[in-house]
C-alpha cells in the first residue's frame, strides 16, 4: 500500500507545481499590464506609501 502512495505522490506533487506556476505567471502578466495603473491610483488616493 506505501508504494501505490509513493506512486501518486510524483504526478501529484507536478500538477500542484505547474498550477502553481500558472497562477504565478498570470499575477506576473497582471503586474505588467496594469502595475503602473494600480500604483497612480494608489498615489492620487494617499495609499502609495503602504507598499
């Protein structure tokens, strides 16, 4: 029974990986496209110094 677990760790421990990865690379694109939109925001409402 171990080595059925042991089995399904890899594929498992990949998917989360690549999932992970995917978030991370759609945050990025996010940052890119419209981080300089959220920080003049955030400076004409006085929240700039927060970050």
């Amino acid at each position: 029974m171990n080595s059925t677990i042991e089995t399904y760790r890899l594929p498992l421990i990949a998917a989360v990986s690549l999932l992970l990865l995917g978030f991370g690379g759609v945050a990025f694109y996010g940052w890119l496209r419209f981080g300089s939109s959220i920080l003049l925001t955030l400076g004409e409402t006085g929240l700039s110094w927060c970050f």
